[in-house]
C-alpha cells in the first residue's frame, strides 16, 4: 500500500472533548497482489493527547452507503475515480 497524495488536512476541535484536533487525510493505493486486510485496528504511538487510543478500522466501497462520523468523510469528492 502506499500514499498518492493528501488531500486535505483539517485543525478542528474534537466534536466530545472539544481539544485541539489535526488530522490528515491521504489518497492510498493498493497493489492488487498485496495482503492488505478488510479491518484493523490503529493504537496511536505519537505524543499527543490521543497516545495509547486505539481505533478500529476499515475498507469501505465508494461510493458511501452512509456518512462517516464527524464530518470524515467530506474530503472523498477530490479522489480521483
């Protein structure tokens, strides 16, 4: 798997806890021969306020059947397709 581009990177309060929030979104590509599973979680290693948080994460189709939470979701219109 590897990034193409990002695109877009957002600095917004969380929506709960309302702290200071910085996210990046990125455009990834798959191999079509990679072992890349449908879910997997994410602990957070970095020294923010979200260290030790674990996500849980998955591959969804495009289009959405259903928005992403928070807004996550707003930057898909600038894939390429």
């Amino acid at each position: 798997m590897r990034v193409l581009r990002p695109l877009a990177e957002e600095r917004t309060p969380h929506p709960i806890r309302r702290f200071p929030r910085h996210t990046t979104f990125f455009e990834r590509e798959v191999d079509g021969d990679a072992d890349v599973p449908d879910a997997w979680d994410h602990r957070v290693t970095g020294a923010g306020r979200d260290h030790g948080m674990t996500f849980h994460c998955r591959f969804e189709p495009l289009p959405l059947s259903f928005p992403l939470a928070d807004g996550q979701d707003a930057w898909l219109g600038r894939l390429d397709r």
